[in-house]
C-alpha cells in the first residue's frame, strides 16, 4: 500500500493547526497533528521541505519501520520540531492502518482496558469568587477532575487565566510576545489559599489538580507540596523546569504530594531517569510532541514498571486530531491515570469533525474505523494561519523567569 500524496495543512479556527494528511494509491486518507503551539510554521517546514517527499512511494503499512527511519535517517535527535513531525507521520499511518482494517486505532493496539476515559477540565478565575463560579460550572458539565488556577493578587497575567471569560488564554496577537509578571513569594503564598477555598466550598468528592507551569526551585517546590498536602490534589504539575530531571530527589524529600511532568518532554530520554527513579507519578508526554503513538506507547510501558501513571498533555494548542489518537491510547493501557481535555473552542468543529464523547466525567473515542477524525481541508482554507506567541514571563525587577 504504497504512500501517493503527503501534505502539510495550516489553519488558524480560534488558533493555529497543523496538519499532515497522508494519502495511499488506494484512496485511503490519514491525519496526524503537527501542531508546535507558538512555533507552528517550522514543524510545517521540516515536514514540507523533508520529511513529505521521502514519504512518498513508502509502504503505509510499516509503521515501525517509517519510525526509525525518520528517527534515525534524520541523524540530529531529538528536539520538539522533530519529534512533532515524525508523531504527525506515525498517528497518521495508524489512522491509515484502522481505516484499512476497518477498525478503531484502540483496537489495534489491543483493545479497550477500561470502559472511559477520566478526564480533566481547567477552571480559573481572576478571583477565588470566579474560580468557583467556574469550578461549579464544570462540576455542572459532569467533570470529576478539575484543574484550579487563579490570578495572584498583584501580577498581571498570572499564567492560566484568560484575559476575557471564556477566552483561549494562552496565544497574543501582535508581533511581540505578552508579559506577564511573576514573583515567586507572591505565589507561593497564595497558591495553598487557592486549593483551600475549593475544597472548604466543594469538599473532597472532585479530583482537584494544580498547575506551577515550571516556575519554582526544588526547594521552593518542596515547600508548596507541603502546603497543598491537606488539601489532597491529584497532583502538583510541572513545579520546575525538569529538564533537571535529578531536582526532583529534592521535591520528593520534602512532599508526598503527587508529581506531574513531561508536557514539553518529546523523547523516553527527557524522563527515563524521572521513571525509573520513581521521581514523579504521572507522566503527561503527548502523543503529538512525543513521537506519536509508536513512542508514546514506549514511554508509558516504560512508566507501567515503575508505577508512574500517564496524565497526557491535552491543552486546546493540541488539534482534535490529537485529542483523538490520545483517547485511543489512553484507553488501552494499563498503567492510565488521566487525561488533560481543555476542548475546543469557535470554529475548530468544523474543520475537524471528530468522534469522540464526553458524559460524566469520562471520554470515549468512539468506533468509528482509525482515529474518527474528519479533516476538512476546505472548511480549514477558510482560516490562514495568524502568527502569535506564547507570552514571556518576568519577574518584578525585569528578569526573565520561566513562563
Ligand atoms: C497545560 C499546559 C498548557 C501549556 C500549553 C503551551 O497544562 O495544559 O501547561 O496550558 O501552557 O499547552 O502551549
Ligand atoms: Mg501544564
């Protein structure tokens, strides 16, 4: 089943997509999800200029061996744009492969081992008033795990909440990043208050997550899991940078809090030591930034030995397409914890057409042949690409911290 065609899509319906479409001499079409939030157009490049023409005349079928090839053909490993393209290549030939067969993607890799898939929601709030009128508002949805964030009286655009109710909160316009201002006392302060209040006004019975977006020492990080112990999060994501994967030894010397990490890991490399030394408890590499399902899959059998559970990335920047190849892997391995689901937004349902449902609390992705994902590339030529940004962080005194 030779490969004929393989092209790049951008679009921007509420935010920017990229999107691999891969067709056979058959007519059997499959997408991927190329999306590199904020640094969209090199992905599309480096599938565009290199990776689109040695796809042609392949065999759609050999996914494993179209893996490696990429991976090891390319010789520089490695790296977000790399491994985005070569996800974008490996979830389309699986789409491919179930579309042939006739079956969902959760059934070639081994069938469905739970009957849904819990997932996360995100409520913020400007303040802790907002942030529960937010979390009521997706307990009213059926959410069982919410994720809480609010503005830290006194910094401008603390990461996570939107600049208008219901807005994406993440992309600027402009030809210059957004800054925000930070200043880690503040916060550390007023994150234990934030988890607080949501429990004194909706008890223990909801899943409650938090999220640091890497900006704190291992000291500094030890000392807030501390703090958040009584009230029994599901998990504290991303406390610091961890490309410093040995830091965590520290956290944990100080914390029983569960760790989240991996969001803007791309290998089994960037976490193997995180794993096997049982630093974190849940690791949330994504399927469109870690080398598809082929390494995602890799990573988590990794993670099952350790007792470490997935918690895959699933922000509104990762496209429908990737929200669906995640739920098919989600729902067959052992070792599932929970899945991120921000949604999406605006027009994005009509340029993809998806299969997956929600209901109380759990996602499915449906069984409809490969991922049940439909791409509409004509309803996608209606929304060009518009450059934006994620923001830059600063701290009072003009530093650059971690975003
Ligand atoms: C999350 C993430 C996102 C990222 C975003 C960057 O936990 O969902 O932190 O909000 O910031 O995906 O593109
Ligand atoms: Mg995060």
């Amino acid at each position: 089943m030779r490969i004929t065609d393989a092209r790049v899509v951008v679009s921007s319906p509420g935010r920017n997509y990229v999107t691999l479409v891969i067709e056979t001499e058959d007519g059997v079409i499959g997408v991927g999800d190329a999306t590199l939030n904020g640094r969209e157009l090199a992905v599309a490049s480096y599938l565009r200029d290199h990776v689109c023409p040695l796809l042609l005349g392949r065999d759609a079928r050999r996914i494993e061996d179209t893996w490696h090839y990429l991976y090891k053909g390319a010789y520089w490993r490695r790296g977000p744009v790399t491994m985005t393209a070569i996800a974008a290549v490996d979830v389309a030939l699986w789409d491919i492969k179930g579309r042939t067969a006739g079956m969902p993607v959760h059934q070639l890799l081994g069938g469905p081992a739970r009957d849904g898939v819990l997932v996360y929601g995100h409520a913020s709030g400007g303040t802790l008033d907002e942030l529960c009128e937010d979390f009521q508002r997706h307990l009213g949805l059926g959410y069982r795990a919410v994720r809480v964030q609010a503005a830290v009286p006194g910094l401008e655009g603390t990461y996570g909440i939107p600049g208008e109710r219901g807005a994406v909160y993440e992309p600027a316009d402009g030809p210059r990043p957004r800054e925000d201002l930070w200043e880690t006392p503040l916060y550390l302060d007023f994150a234990p208050t934030v988890l607080a209040r949501v429990r004194e006004e909706f008890g223990y019975g909801t899943h409650v997550l938090h999220d640091v977006h890497h900006r704190l020492t291992p000291g500094e990080a030890g000392r807030l899991g501390a703090a958040l112990e009584p009230y029994r999060p599901f998990w504290m994501e991303d406390p610091t940078p961890a490309e410093d994967q040995a830091a965590f030894r520290l956290i944990r010397r100080h914390t029983t809090t569960p760790l989240a990490v991996g969001e803007v890991f791309n290998s089994i490399w960037d976490c193997q030591q995180l794993i096997t030394e049982r630093l974190i408890d849940y690791i949330r590499t994504s399927v469109s930034h870690t080398g598809g399902i082929t390494h995602l899959r890799r990573v988590f059998s990794l993670a099952e030995l350790y007792g470490v559970r997935s918690g895959s990335h699933g922000a509104g920047d990762l496209s429908p397409v990737a929200m669906a190849a995640a739920l098919h892997v989600d729902l067959t391995i052992p070792n599932f914890g929970i899945q991120e689901y921000m949604g999406h937004t605006g027009p994005v349902g009509e340029v993809f057409r998806t299969s997956y449902t929600f209901s109380d609390g759990y996602m499915h992705p449906g069984d409809a042949p490969g991922l049940g994902v439909e791409f509409d590339e004509e309803a996608a030529a209606r929304y060009p690409y518009e450059p934006r940004h994620l923001p830059v962080n600063r701290r009072l005194d003009g530093t650059v911290h971690d975003w």
